[in-house]
C-alpha cells in the first residue's frame, strides 16, 4: 500500500489487485479508524471523514481520470449522508455527472 498527501485534507491510498468487495470492506476500516474521537488539552475532535474510490480500468485508465472519479465518489457520500463511502461504479454511472473543481 502507498498512501500519499494530495492536499491539505485528502489523501490517496494506492492498492492494487482488489476487488470492489475488497475496496468496500477496507475502505469502511479506514472510515472506522478516523471517526474515532482525538483531541488534546481537553478538546476533543470528532472527525467526519468521506471516502472515494475508484478502480482500474473500470473508473478510468489514467491517474487524472482514476482521481476525479474517486473525487466523485466523496462528493457523493457528502451529498448523501455527510459522511462514509460511496463507491463509483464506472464513468457510464449517471450519478458520476459532478461539478469538477477548476
């Protein structure tokens, strides 16, 4: 596994040979790790983490197009439930039609 910073908060984890079953099931782990509670000098952080994914070559060939769809995917947990995994399916999933950041 590599995780890499790719901005102030979003990071990507690069896995390879899994499967979606596999994805959901660590991605759900990496959510259960984060929303644990942290704090220091009695302030307490509740974190409210989104994850995204996106596999090849369904979700795309390329690193630009494997990101924006896994950017997606947190776009979508946001709208739907302000929090979680929303897992994309592939560029022909009409839910995939979000705003990009220019």
């Amino acid at each position: 596994r590599i995780v890499a910073r790719i901005d102030d908060n979003n990071y990507a984890v690069l896995l390879s040979e899994r499967t979606v079953e596999q994805v959901e099931s660590i991605s759900q782990n990496v959510l259960t790790e984060l929303r644990k509670p942290f704090g220091a000098d009695n302030d307490i952080l509740l974190p409210n983490p989104c994850v995204g994914s996106a596999l090849y070559p369904g979700d795309g060939k390329d690193i630009n197009t494997l990101m924006r769809h896994a950017g997606m995917g947190i776009y979508s947990a946001r709208q739907q439930n302000g929090n979680g995994h929303a897992p994309q399916t592939g560029p022909e999933n009409p839910s995939n039609a979000v705003p990009t950041r220019d």
